[in-house]
C-alpha cells in the first residue's frame, strides 16, 4: 500500500475514514495485527487513537463472527499473494467479476460499520462483560451458615439452588449486604435481570460498603441486559471516574453507546 492511499483512508479531520477502519480491521483478520502493510499514517494513528482503535477493534469483532465476510477477506488474500487488499485490486482492474465481488465486499463491510455505530448491541455489552462476581465467602469463613452453604452452590455456579438459600439468608436477615449482591449476582447470571436490579439498587441505598462499586458496575450491566442504556450511561460515568477496577471496562462501554 503507498502513502499516496492515505486521503482514501484518512479524512480531513485526521480520523480513519470508513474504508481505513475497514482496512484495518482486515489486516487483524489475515495477518492477526492491525499494522504490517498499513501505511505509517494509518499506523500511527491507529496506535495514537483510541477513539479510531475501539472502532477498527468492534469491527473487527463483527466480521470475525461472520464466516461469509471472512471467507471472502481470505479468498482476497490468497488470490492476491497475501498482500493487496481487496479495493486496490477493484482498481487495478482485472474484470467485472472482481470488481463486483469487491464491490459486495465493501457493501457488506459498509453496511456492519453502519450497523455497529449505530447499534449499539447492548445484549452483545452484557455477555462480553458480565461475569459473576467472584465468591470471597467461603475462602474467608469456616462457619457453616446458610450463607457459607449458599456459596458452595454459587461456586459450581449452581445459581438457581444458590439463589433459594440467599433468599432464605434474608429472610433471616433483611439487611445482609453480601447475602443481597451474590443474589443479585444469581438473578443476573440466570438473566432474570429484574431481580438483579432490586437488590443492587437496595444494596446502593445503603452506601456504606465495600461491595458499594461491584453493586454500581452490575447495576449498569443489569441495565444493559434491560437494554435501558440511558440509565446504565449514568452509572458508568460515575465508574469511569471512580479509582476502582472498573474504570477502564466503564470507559469502554460508554464509548460503544451513542
Ligand atoms: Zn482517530
């Protein structure tokens, strides 16, 4: 690729055009890097842009998903020597057939690229990030109460049965904070989200504790998975500014919703 390719890949505000993004997101695929043949203007800014990485990196996580686009990005590639992307060889010229194959191509990557940023997939958010909380109840207690006994269940990520104890936790004892958030973990993990919410809510009326950031971060993802994006946004921000561990994983998201 010669740098004189760069107005087709980069646009006038110094961002990755759509067809750069594509590119690139193609480089991942064949060559499993977004560099190598890319030239040193779309490299740079693929490495100085986050904005520009998370949209070839989605894209990337689409097309790889579909096996008809990627078969198709392979045949290009194989066909072409490993090295000539698919819209240089639609210039080169060599017959309607390929010209038409690259333009489907291009269509299909277009229409993801659209799809992508404008849909934001919020079931696609949740399974990516949803992962129940880790049990540090047991490891922490030899006590055999009916919580102790619940997260053993929670352990073999039976959640149904765990969730029947905790229940039953607080039916003893209204205000177990830890007893509330593995459950809400249970409900979140058997997608009865409705459920989940009720009690994280509970748990942040409360404030003051150490499961006050986990119980914001699943509260959010509850939200996702309710595809309630506007009131996941302001728990996210409020995340994607606190210290804790899911700062990073907050910005993230937020940057895949409009
Ligand atoms: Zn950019």
């Amino acid at each position: 690729m010669s740098e004189g390719d760069n107005a087709y890949y980069i646009d006038e505000s110094g961002h990755l055009t759509g067809d750069g993004v594509s590119q690139c997101a193609e480089f991942m695929l064949v060559k499993n890097t977004p560099n190598g043949e890319l030239t040193s203007a779309v490299n740079d800014h693929i490495e100085n842009c986050e904005l520009c990485r998370n949209r070839v990196i989605e894209l990337y996580e689409i097309i790889r998903d579909e096996p008809a686009v990627l078969n198709r990005i392979k045949e290009n590639y194989q066909q072409k020597g490993n090295d000539t992307p698919s819209h240089r060889r639609l210039r080169s010229g060599k017959g309607w057939i390929n010209l038409t194959a690259a333009a489907i191509f291009l269509a299909i990557i277009i229409i993801a690229a659209y799809y992508i940023f404008t849909n934001p997939n919020p079931q696609k958010i949740f399974s990516e990030h949803f992962n129940p909380y880790p049990n540090i109840i047991t490891t922490k207690s030899d006590q055999h109460d009916e919580l102790t006994q619940a997260m053993l269940y929670y352990d073999v990520h039976d959640y149904d049965s765990a969730a029947v104890m905790l229940e039953e936790v607080l039916v003893d004892d209204r205000t177990n904070v830890k007893a509330m958030f593995y459950l809400g973990n249970c409900y979140l993990a058997m997608s009865q989200s409705q459920k989940a919410l009720h009690w994280f809510k509970t748990i942040l009326e409360s404030e003051s504790t150490e499961l006050f950031l986990p119980s914001k971060w699943y509260l959010a993802l509850a939200y996702i998975k309710q595809d309630k994006i506007d009131k996941a946004k302001p728990l996210l921000k409020d995340l994607g500014e606190s210290k804790g561990s899911y700062r990073e994983k907050a910005k993230r998201i937020l940057e895949r919703i409009p």
